[in-house]
C-alpha cells in the first residue's frame, strides 16, 4: 500500500506540476500580439509584468490564470490521492498539499521555459484557496497592508511569505506549514533581484516604471 500510495502522491504533484507550468503571461501577451513579455520591464512572466505592457485587462487575466491553476492543482490533488483507486489514493489533505507544491513548482520551474518562470505569489495565493482559505486571506490582507503602507509589491509578497507558514502551523498543524514554508522559501530566493534592489533603495513602487 506503501507503494502505490506513493504512487498516487507523486501522481499528484506530477499533475500539479503540468497545471502549474503552463506560462499565461506569456500565452496571453504573444496571443494580444505584444511580443515577448520576458522582453519587457523586469522581464517576468508574472501579472505585474504583464502590467508594464499597459494592457490591464492582460494583466487581471494573468494574475487570475496564475492563482487558479494552484487551487485547480490543489483539488486535482485530493481527488487523486483521497479517492481509492490502483493508485492507491489515502488522504486528501495530503493529496491537495502534493498537488499545490507541484503547481508552484511547476511555475516558478516550468520545463517549457527552460526552466525560468515567474516569482511564484499569485500561484502561491491559489494553492492557499485551495488548501487552506483562512491562509488566502492571511496573506492578502498582510500583502494590502504593506502595499499600502510602502507601495512596494515585492516587499508586501515578501511579508506576506514569511507570516504564512507560522498561521499555517498555528491553525492547521505541521502538514500545511511545511508546505507553505517550501513554497515561502522558494518565493524568497526568486525575489533574491528585488531584495537587492529594496536594500539599494532602488526597487520600482506600484504604479511606477520597474527599474534596470
């Protein structure tokens, strides 16, 4: 049981990863004949990106696409591993949280790509409505209060990353905090050019043109 079990959980973040590797930003921009979006500003492929193209309607539609294909991957997840199957599916809780990790994987690794895809937050704030709701609203609440506060959007994903796994941990035990602290981790580390950039005092605001 063992084994097929590990089957379906590897089943499961195989999925999440295909879900999660798929490059809207980049789909949508090329479709709206906008060119490369790797080409533009900070040269993500993420919304905030999208949105230096000066399309808004592209950008809403990507940061959208980007967070549903985390919460469809979560659900993928429970379904494969919490149903009994020759899988050998057990625990959907685990299922959803394979799934998810997979997703964000998928998107900030995407094979397509080379391997180079975006920073991770509106697929990370997907795979919390998924798995946890309560986790969702943790972290857009933190990320609009530190927007606010200093209109940097990279600073607010930042904070937001770091309070998550603790509310994980605290309202929902070890499972969902582990996976939140993978995913706030590998958030950080794809911010390494922004953290540089906030120490330099030179990181674009919200609303203003990105620098370098």
């Amino acid at each position: 049981m063992m084994v097929t079990g590990g089957v379906a959980l590897l089943a499961a973040l195989g999925i999440g990863y295909v879900f999660g590797s798929v490059p809207f930003g980049l789909l949508l921009t090329r479709l709206a004949g906008l060119g490369d979006i790797r080409a533009v500003g900070s040269g993500n492929i993420g919304a905030t990106n999208v949105l230096r193209t000066g399309n808004k309607a592209l950008a809403v539609a990507t940061l959208l696409l980007d967070g549903l294909k985390g919460t469809v991957a979560v659900v993928g997840g429970a379904l494969l591993y919490g149903a009994p199957s020759q899988l050998g599916g057990a625990d959907p809780v685990l299922g959803a949280a394979a799934g998810g990790l997979g997703a964000f994987l998928g998107h900030l690794f995407p094979v397509w790509l080379g391997f180079k895809g975006g920073k991770g937050v509106a697929t990370y704030i997907g795979v919390l409505i998924g798995l946890l709701f309560n986790l969702a609203l943790v972290f857009c609440g933190i990320w609009l209060a530190v927007a606010v506060a200093t209109r940097y959007s990279s600073l607010s994903a930042l904070v937001a990353a770091m309070v998550v796994p603790i509310a994980a941990y605290l309202s929902a035990g070890p499972l969902p905090a582990a996976v939140t602290l993978i995913m706030s981790a590998l958030l950080i580390a794809k911010h390494k050019p922004n953290i540089e950039r906030l120490l330099a005092g030179e990181e674009s605001r919200i609303g203003g043109k990105a620098k370098g």
